[in-house]
C-alpha cells in the first residue's frame, strides 16, 4: 500500500507539527508505517523545544506533494545485457510482450534501448551498408542461434566477416582471413577449399551432408563445423542477429530520476521516437522502464491537511494530489474535492484539541509521548488557555493530556512560551514571516503575519524596521494589503503595523502606526474577521 503524508501548513507552528504527528501515529495504530508525519517548512524553536523535550523525531520535510517518477505504482524492470545476443533480447521483447528493453552493463548501469523501432534501422543499415560479421560470440551461441549442430569444433570463440560462398571459388578464397566464416552448401570440393584456406568456421547450410573427409579435413586445420538447416540467406539473416545488443541498442532515449515530476516526464515521453524513458539512480543503475502506457491512471500523493484549509497555506502541488482528509480549527476555506473526503471542523483553540478527542473518542490510550506533543499543541495555539479562542473543550483536554503524562499545564505552557520568544537569533525579516498566513478576501490579496513577544517595549525598540521589512515584503509576494500583529503575551494585546497603497491604509483607519488593539491575541478569531468586513467596505 503507498504512503500517505499527514501534513499541516507553511510555516508551521507548534500546533500543526504536533498535530499531525498525533494523528499519524492514531492512524498506524491499524496501518503499521502507512501514515508518515510531515511538513513543508522549517521547524521553529518553540516546536524545536517540544520535540527534544518529549524525545520524538521531526516530521519528514516534504518540499512538494507534485507527483514524481518513485510515485508510479508500476515500472518495467526487465532488462537484458550489453553482451547478451541480439536475437535472445528479440526473444525477451515476445516472450514479454514489450517493444522496448533496456540495455546495461556488468555493473547493472543503464547503457542503452533495444526498441522494435532501433531493430528495424539497425538491420536495414546493417544488411544494406556494412559488410556481415560477427562480433565475439561463442561457437555454441551461434549454433544455437542457427538452430544447428556443432560438428567439429576447433574455436570457441568466434569474431569475423561471414561470406556466403555464391561467389567464384576462387573470389571467395582470395577475401578469406583465419578469423572468418564461410557458408556453403552440399557442395564438397568448395567445403574442402574453403578449409584449406584456414577460416575460422565453416558453416554447412540447407541440411547438407558433411563427409568425413570434411571433418577430417576440418580437424587437422583447426577449422570448426557447424551444419544448419537454414539455407545460406537463413544463415545471414540469422547472424545479424547474432550481433551484441549493443551493436544495436539506441542510446538517446530519455533518462529520468525519481525525483523527477510526472509532468516532466510524460511531456519527455511524448517527444521521445521511443515513447519510453529509463529511470536511474544516482549511479546510473537502471531501476525501470516506463512507457507512455503508464500514465492511463491518474497519478497521486495522497495526503491529509490538518490545521488548514486554503490553497495558499498548503504544501506546494497540492492542486496535483489526491486529498482524503482535512481537520482544522479555522475558518472556512475554499479548497475543492473530486470524492467525498472526512472533513473535520471544529470551532476550538487548536487542531491538537481535536486529535486528543478522536483518541478519547476511540477508547485508544495515547502514548506519553504523543500526549506531550498535544498538550504542548493546545497550550502553544491557545496561549496557555489565555486566547479568546479558547472553549471549554480545549480545557478539558489540557487536564486529560495532563493527567496522562503528569505535566503542569500552566508551567509547561510558560516554558513554551519563553522558548518560542527567543528574538535575537532571527532577524527582523525572519521573524515577520515565520508565522505568516495569505488569504483572500473580497478580491484582495492578503498577507497577515503575528509575532509573538513579551511586552510593547518591542514594538517601541523596532516599529521604524518592522515598518520597512513589512513594505518590503508587500512588493516582494505582491499582495496588497501586509499586516503583521505584535502580539504581546504578558499585556493581552496587540500592535498592528500594515503596508498597502495610500487610499487603501486611510479607508482602514491605519494612517497611524502602530495600532494598539486591547485583547486582540488570536489571528482568526479575535482579528481577521474583523478586519474582514472592513476590508469588504472598501
């Protein structure tokens, strides 16, 4: 079964990593290793903190959930050698019902491709250009490719021109070497002329009778026998196919990766003569084939959002992959599905709240550990219980995970606190944009960034440079509205700077900043749907 990424949004936040960690950990309690933990963003200190404290790994950073080549479910993997003959990869591509089979080394790395369409060039070239010869191949190989018997057998090792005795005798012999082969018939003074000339192999065609003074004669020159009932031209045809495949084999056939996009890729498969492409590692060892076949099926990552809802805040290449969950505790977004999916939505303080409820609600016992990445979660969304947004079901879940892993919700919830406001090691620029959400509203593009710190004395220290960092940024994402929130803990309260055009920051009353906003502590509940309808106003 493939996996699937429980994954929370850009930027994440405390919440959303222990969350889906949560949540991926409920769901291999059926589905051992299916669900992995994910983000698509760096970790923050506070988050940082949380998982070295409770001794649990971070989530498995995935930069995009665009599908790629290591998401198809199927590839070829048949493959012949480069030494192999010709005729037994023909017999490989029938036996197999391909028209394609790539081509390696002794090492397993990818040489080459033996296509229906390379064969056909090949021979035509071969037959009508270049003189027939045979590369180094066993004197065995080549009776069994003639369907003939070996009847004296004096060189193991063949690699020569091939003539065809139709010619004067006498024109024959004068072109003959001791590395080459002759193809006669029933013809026994030519069979000992040609012996005496001291060739590598003579080959009996049409079934004819091979008398002992040939084979005597054959022994004491050191000249192999081999007798076939294919008659001369049989013979030819069959040793071009006799050739190594890589006499044969085409090497401008796509090579592809597995970290390679499926857009990429059947955009490659489609320009390609071959309509194939040959996946490698990083070695160059080949580890399949694909064909243009194998995009019948739509090809996907399956994943499940939690703590959002919104195009703009999700993993990059959501729009390519299958969604089948989403449970969040924000405001309604505009995300669509092809199927029917579980769609959980609760008006809490945070996702982790509805994560320890499914746990309760299953009769499941949550590890301590897990049980230690919600609370943290709850605690860290809700400001310890302090935030507007806080219901009574989040607090009943802060003295469940509490009793479960014998934490002092109210100490842990000030240590998490100190531990994410550690300002100095970031940037200004950093800073604005580590908890940074884009909306939509009313045909207006905006930015809302919240900083949390511990007093007003920050925004006092720094308001000229968040003034500067926040217009910068407007430009840079092309947005028209940037507000960032300096949220102070200790004072119930926040700052509000925000850049946009002249009209636009006068009809919101934001001419002068910053602006004190008593209570104001959560983003979704106590700001932006205010913010909003103001917006709509305008």
């Amino acid at each position: 079964m493939s996996s699937i990424y429980v994954i929370g949004h850009k930027q994440p936040d405390t919440d959303s990593i222990c969350s889906a960690i949560g949540y991926a950990e409920y769901l291999n309690m059926q589905h051992p290793g299916r669900y992995i933990p994910a983000r698509c963003g760096d970790i923050n200190a506070e988050t940082a903190y949380v998982l070295s404290h409770f001794g649990v790994e971070s989530p498995a950073f995935v930069e995009s959930v665009e599908p790629t080549v290591a998401d198809i479910p199927f590839t070829y993997t048949l493959s012949a050698q480069m030494d192999l003959p010709t005729i037994d990869v023909v017999e490989m591509m029938e036996e197999h019902d391909v028209r394609n089979i790539p081509i390696t080394d002794q090492e397993g790395k990818y040489v080459g491709l033996v296509s229906e369409h390379g064969l056909a060039r090949a021979y035509v070239r071969r037959t009508r250009i270049e003189p027939l010869s045979v590369s180094p191949i066993r004197t065995d190989t080549l009776a069994r490719i003639l369907d003939g018997e070996v009847i004296v057998s004096k060189q193991d090792i063949l690699e020569g021109n091939v003539y065809i005795s139709i010619d004067a005798l006498h024109v024959t012999l004068s072109r003959l070497t001791k590395d080459d082969i002759a193809i006669v018939g029933d013809n026994e003074p030519s069979q000992l002329a040609l012996i005496s000339a001291g060739i590598a192999l003579l080959i009996i065609a049409d079934g004819a009778p091979v008398g002992e003074r040939v084979i005597t004669a054959a022994s004491s020159r050191g000249v192999s026998i081999l007798s076939t009932k294919l008659d001369a031209f049989g013979v030819a045809k069959m040793i071009n196919l006799s050739l190594p495949a890589s006499d044969v084999m085409a090497t401008d056939v796509p090579v592809i990766h597995r970290d390679d996009g499926v857009d990429y890729v059947k955009q490659l498969i489609s320009n390609s003569r071959y309509r194939t492409a040959c996946i490698v590692d990083e070695e160059g060892k080949l580890l399949g084939m694909i064909s243009r076949n194998t995009f019948m099926d739509e090809i996907q990552k399956s994943v499940i959002l939690l703590d959002h809802n919104e195009y703009s805040q999700a993993v990059d290449g959501i729009e390519h992959a299958e969604i089948l969950e989403i449970i969040d505790h924000h405001r309604l977004g505009a995300m669509t599905t092809l199927k029917p999916i579980r769609f959980i939505m609760e008006p809490v303080g945070s996702t982790s709240t509805i994560i320890a409820s499914i746990y309760k609600e299953s009769g499941r016992d949550i590890p301590s550990p897990i049980a230690g990445l919600l609370l943290a979660g709850i605690l860290s969304d809700t400001l310890g219980l302090k935030m507007s947004t806080t219901t009574k079901k989040d607090e009943y879940m802060v003295s469940y995970l509490a009793d479960i892993t014998g934490i002092d919700p109210m100490e842990f919830g000030m240590q998490l606190f100190r531990e994410g406001m550690e300002l100095s090691n970031c940037s200004m620029e950093e800073l604005v944009k580590k908890d940074m959400k884009r909306y939509n509203l009313f045909s207006k593009d905006v930015a809302i960034s919240q900083v949390m710190v511990p007093s007003s004395e920050f925004t006092t220290r720094h308001g000229d440079e968040i003034r500067s960092i926040i217009q910068k940024l407007r430009v840079l994402m092309e947005v028209d509205i940037f507000v960032v929130l300096i949220t102070c803990v200790y004072e119930n309260g926040s700052d509000l700077f925000a850049s946009g055009d002249d009209y636009t920051l006068q009809r919101l009353n934001y001419e002068n900043q910053p602006i004190r906003l008593d209570g104001v502590m959560s983003r979704k509940k106590d700001f932006l749907p205010q913010f909003g309808q103001m917006i709509r106003g305008l």
